[in-house]
C-alpha cells in the first residue's frame, strides 16, 4: 500500500505529495545531501544498499551527498567514477517499488580543498578556506568554462542514470558560494563586484545543466547565509533565490545554515534545539516561489508537520534522523512512532566517523553502512535458543539485551541499581544534554517490548551466576572515574593530593548538582579531551563559578573537534568571561586553595586558585564479575566499558554483535 494512504489526519501536510517542478515527490520528507564515505568515490552496492533501506523506510526524497566535479579532491563520490552510472540505474530500480525519489547533488568545494594533482585549490579569489589553510588561486575565465562542462557532464550521468534531478551545491562556503559571497569574491572583472557580476558562474552553470538535462528531471539549488560581518545575510539569500526563480533556473530551494567556519551550524549537535536553522531560512523560506526544503535536527513527522503548517518550508530534511533509523515515515504511519529509534544528536558516528576514519557510521544504529548484512529486517530467530543473562543496564547491556530477545533467546538482564542507562543518565544531567538518554529511553522501552526479564536493583556476582546456570552471560558493568592523578601524556606522573577534600570526579559533580557548595572557582583537569570535563565545566560556568580548563592536550577537547562540538562547547563556556584554558598543561599537585599546574614542554610551576578540583581522566573498567567468570562452564561476552572505557558508540555496537553472535 502507498505511504500516504494510510496518512494519520495529524499529519496531513508532511505525508502529503507535493511537485518539485515535474517530479511528484509521495510526501514532503527528505534526506538532504550527506557525505558518507561508504560508496568509496561511486554508487557501490554497500551505499545503494544504505539508500534502499531508507526508501524502503518510506522517506519521500533523497538528495544523495555531492558529487565532486572537476579536479577538486572532494572526498565523497566522483562524477565519472567506474560504476557511478550502473550505481545509479540500480538504485533507481531498487527505490522504484518505495516511491522515494533521488536527485545528486553536484558541488565543487572550491578554497576548502586542495586540486587532485596537488595544485592550489581554486575560488573566486585569492582567499584562505578554514579546512586547508592554503591560499588558492582566482579561476580563469578557462577554468571557468571548464567547470561548466564538468558540471553539464556530472548532470547527464544523473540523467543516464535515471535520477529524478539534480541539486547545485552553493552553500557551506564551497565553490559556488565563494563566487556568491563578497567575502571571498573581491574580482574586478564581470564575475566579481556586483550582484549581477557575482551570480554570474551560478546562473551560467544553472543554465547549462537545465540544458542538458531533460524536461523530466528537476533542478534546484542549496543555500545557506553567512554570519559574519560583510558575508550573505538571510536577505541576501532570498535575493539570490528570487534570481534564480525569476529566471526558471530551479524547480527548488535547499537552505541550510553555517559553512566550514562554522560547521557547528551546518550539522548542529545535542545542543541545538529542533528548527535551530529556521529563523534564518525565514527570509527566503517565506517569500520563496518554488518549493522549499528546510533542515535542522529534525526527527519527528510532528516537527516537520508544524514547520509545514507555520509556512516556514515545504519539505522538511530528517537527514541524521534517518541515519538513526531509516524507517520513521513508514513506523509513523504505522502508528509506531515509540518504536522510532532516536538520533540524539551527538554528531559521533556520523559526521564523526566520516572525518576521523573516512565513512560514517552511528552510535545508536550498528547498521550503518553495513545494511546488506546487519539491517535490523535481517535479525531472525536463532537456531538455538537459549537462557541468556546480560548483566550491567547501560547502553552495551540494553542494546544486548534488546538484539538476543529478538533473536528469541530467554533474557534476564540485571541491573545493580534501581534504574537503566548506566553512565548515560549522568551524562544527561550536563547542561544542554539531556537528549542523550533519549537512546537509553528508547533501548529500555525495546527490552520491555521484546519481553526481558528486567531485575533492578540486582547486584550478581559468579556465585548467583552459577546457581542460575544461564547458556550464556553477557557482561556489561561498565567503568567507573579514576581520581589516582595520574596523567596520559606523562608517563610516571602521578599528581600529589588527591585525596584533599576539594577533589571531585565530573560524575559526582553532575550528580550531587545544587546539594552541594562548589565555591566560587573551580579547576577542571582534563586527560580525556572528550565531553566529561567539558560538561562539568559547563555545569561549573553555569553556577557562577570561574573555570580555569587545565588539558595536556594541544587544544581544548580534541576527541569532540570531529563531531564539531569542540568550538560550539568552547563559544558557549566563553560566553561570560569566565572561563581560562590551559592546554599543554599538566596536574603536578591538589593542597589547600588550589592546584600547583605546569606547561608540559617547560616553565615552572604556577598556582590556580581553585575551590572545587574536577579530575577527568579515563576511566577505570569495572572488572569484578568478569575476572570471577574466569573458569565459567558458559560462554561469557565482555561488552562496552568493561573490556576497554570508551564510547557510547562502541559500547552499543559491542552489545549489539555479542547478542548476534549468540
Ligand atoms: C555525515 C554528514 C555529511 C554531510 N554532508 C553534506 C553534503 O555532502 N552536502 C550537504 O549539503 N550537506 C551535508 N551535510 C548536512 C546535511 O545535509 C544536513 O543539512 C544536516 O545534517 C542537518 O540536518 P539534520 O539535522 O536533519 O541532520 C552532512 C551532514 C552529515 C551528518
Ligand atoms: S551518530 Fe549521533 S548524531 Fe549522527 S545520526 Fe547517529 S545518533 Fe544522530
């Protein structure tokens, strides 16, 4: 049956169809442009198999992530690639049965990355992009032309194909906005200076894709403003829009918000609300005169179906929503919408992963990328039932718990405290994130569902074990603060005092909150570089307190830089002047009024004044009932923290293979 037939009346709007210029698109959700990394430059069958999973999930549109052109070194897919074209034909042939449609976009990055033989990167003008760093050269009127027949080469393959259209990507600072913007584009000839001069390129490439794509496709542009002094502004954007509308060049409106200055924008984590974006899409949203896609942390049809109803846009982007779980249109319909697993905004797996290790992945959906083997369609009945017990309620121990109850096993999972989520529900008392116990929320409402065996407040140790004699346990207990002083990048040391009063970890600064008196400044010791240390210190800031940040890292929590969390964290702790950053440093000693702090490459000691000391350092993996299940006639599964403190990521992934390998 089609989606929309079976429309809940509530959201009449977002499941209703809609014509982007000749395409019907079956309802107004969509998945914008997204660079994954998992087709590895083409359409290979791993990213076709990440896209129907999400057609199959009942998602309207997809807009699949830009396609370098040219000589840019762009990381995702490459027009002309081997396969790019068959890639195509398949998924469209494999989406058709879904209704879902697909259009490419097609981008040049322009400053932001060097040229593939190494030359300068190319731009409107001599300017200096935010990822390189290196000068690039204003294009000639040659390279110009060139550009356009690599843009009308990329656009054909979508149409060879069998791709519904094509989107030119002119936000985030790459290219096309570099010509747009007055903050790069300082030529004097007919490509620079004025408005007219600066849409130059972008009209005559529009032109020349509309021409050389059939009637039948459609064609529509991204977008987004620029929130620096002498940069687009909303308005400005509106203006550009009308320009390319007036003259048909588009069939449709992308806008987005930020560029590589501030990527934070352009994929706003945790502490972005829902519709972070809008108020800046309103000047274009609103007066647009083709149909408008807005984006913005979007996750349920709910939200979109209220950003339709206010007029603010006409389709509504659910791009890491649908990362976290590829069925949300067709769960909804279904009346399901508990069963939705939640993106929580952490910015890890996805735009993480692809930063750190060249592919997206997730960190509350396994699957990712790895669709052909691990959709969670594909999770049938073992052949073998069994009696499983998962101990430890955290993340790694729900997801393990969740995956063997659906594989059929009898689960018991027991818990030692009166409540699951493990280190998660401290995580969420942190300002600005509590949206991250939304995964934990949902993991317990699944075993619920799936019909474990739950037992709170149950501590378990080899003896209870043995007496219950399951076929298989699962460990998860997890890991708890180290507060030994003792520092990563300084090998033997071990910082002196710590058992003075004034000595904190961040879990019992979150946890005991306004109960206890913190004084008026406080240091935050940070070994990890991750988001402990930033969140006591944001509680910290919060409370009044003075923050002196003490790191031996190069910068200030470098393990958040890739979920672009850093310098969103940093803006916000800033913000009242009460915040001072030591990095390079190290913890040499805890006493009465303070810390005694060294640069680690030199210099002496100096004092912090500080009444509250939070040492943040990695944690300890809580190892006690694994080590007594040495000799255990059983099969016993370490998961998560226990095995090795790391991440939320890693620690629902291992429950999740633990409980598929059962
Ligand atoms: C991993 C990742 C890669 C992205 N790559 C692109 C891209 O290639 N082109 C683009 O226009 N936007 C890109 N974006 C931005 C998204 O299209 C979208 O604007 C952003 O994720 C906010 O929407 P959401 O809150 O619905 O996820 C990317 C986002 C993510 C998470
Ligand atoms: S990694 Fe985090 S932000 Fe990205 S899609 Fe998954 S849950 Fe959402």
């Amino acid at each position: 049956m089609h989606p929309v037939e079976n429309a809940p009346a509530n959201l009449s709007r977002v499941l209703s169809p809609i014509a982007i210029g000749p395409i019907h698109i079956p309802n107004r959700v969509v998945r914008t442009g997204h660079g994954t990394g998992i087709g590895k430059g083409t359409m290979n069958p791993a990213l076709i198999a990440y896209h129907v999973e999400r057609a199959r999930g009942g998602v309207g549109l997809t807009i699949i992530e830009a396609l370098a052109v040219g000589t840019s070194a762009y990381p995702f897919l490459v027009s002309g690639a081997p396969g790019l074209v068959e890639g195509y034909r398949d998924l469209v042939a494999l989406c058709a049965p879904y209704g879902m449609k697909i259009f490419q976009q097609i981008g040049h990055l322009g400053n932001e990355i060097p040229e593939l033989d190494g030359s300068p990167p190319w731009s409107s003008s001599d300017s200096v992009g935010a990822m390189v760093g290196i000068p690039s050269q204003a294009m000639s009127l040659a390279q110009m032309d060139f550009l356009v027949e690599c843009y009308v080469r990329a656009a054909r393959d979508c149409a060879d194909g069998g791709l519904d259209g094509v989107e030119l990507h002119m936000a985030h600072g790459y290219l096309l906005q570099q010509f747009l913007s007055p903050l790069y584009n300082r030529r004097k000839d007919a490509y620079g200076g004025s408005f007219e001069n600066r849409m130059r390129l972008p009209v005559r490439l529009l032109e020349a894709v509309r021409a050389a794509i059939p009637e039948t496709m459609a064609l529509g542009v991204r977008l987004s403003s620029e929130p620096f002094e002498g940069g687009l502004s909303p308005e400005d954007i509106k203006c550009i829009a009308d320009h390319f509308a007036d003259r048909g060049l588009i069939d449709f409106l992308n806008l987005s918000s930020g560029t590589d200055y501030n990527p934070h924008k352009i994929i706003g984590a945790m502490h972005e609300p829902a519709g972070y974006e809008l108020e800046g899409d309103r000047p274009a949203a609103h007066a647009s005169k083709v149909p408008v896609i807005v984006t913005g942390r979007f996750r349920t049809l709910e939200e979109a179906e209220q950003v339709i109803r206010e007029g603010d846009g006409d389709l509504v982007g659910m791009t890491r929503a649908h990362i976290a779980d590829p069925a949300i249109v067709r769960k909804t319909i279904e009346g399901r919408t508990d069963d939705v697993r939640p993106c929580i905004g952490c910015n890890h797996g996805c735009i993480g992963g692809l930063l750190t290790g060249g592919q997206i992945g997730c960190t509350v959906n396994v699957a990712v990328g790895l669709e052909a083997t691990l959709s969670e369609d594909l999770i049938g009945p073992s052949e073998n039932p069994r009696r499983v017990l998962v101990v430890g309620g955290g993340p790694s121990g729900l997801e393990a718990a969740r995956v063997a109850a659906m594989r059929g096993h009898t689960v018991v999972l027991a818990e030692a405290s009166p409540h699951l989520g493990g280190a998660v529900n401290i995580a969420a008392l942190a300002p600005r994130r509590a949206g991250i116990a939304d995964i934990v929320h949902w993991l317990e409402r699944e075993v619920r569902r799936c019909g474990v065996d739950i037992r709170l407040s149950t501590y378990v140790d080899a003896e209870d074990i043995a007496d219950y004699a399951p076929d298989a346990v699962i460990v998860a207990t997890g890991s708890l603060p180290r507060l030994d002083g003792a520092q990563h990048r300084s090998p033997g040391l071990l910082a002196r005092g710590m058992d003075h009063a004034s000595v904190v970890s961040s879990h019992e600064v979150l946890t005991e909150g306004s109960n206890r008196n913190w004084g008026s400044r406080a240091v935050v010791f940070d070994d990890t570089g991750h988001y402990e240390a930033v969140a006591a210190a944001e509680y910290l800031v919060a409370r009044g307190l003075a923050v002196t940040f003490v790191t031996p890292h190069k910068s200030f929590a470098p393990g958040l830089e890739p979920a672009l969390s850093d310098e969103a964290a940093l803006e916000r702790l800033a913000a009242d002047g009460n915040l001072r950053l030591i990095t390079y440093g190290e913890l040499l000693s805890v006493g009465d009024g303070g810390v005694e702090v060294r640069h680690r490459f030199g210099g002496g000691a100096f004092h912090v004044d500080a009444d509250t000391v939070v040492f943040v350092s990695h944690n300890a993996p809580n190892r006690d009932l694994i080590d007594g299940l040495a000799d255990a006639p059983f099969p016993v599964i370490a998961v998560g923290d226990v095995r090795s403190p790391r991440y939320l990521q890693t620690a629902i992934r291992e429950g999740h293979m633990a409980a598929r390998s059962l």
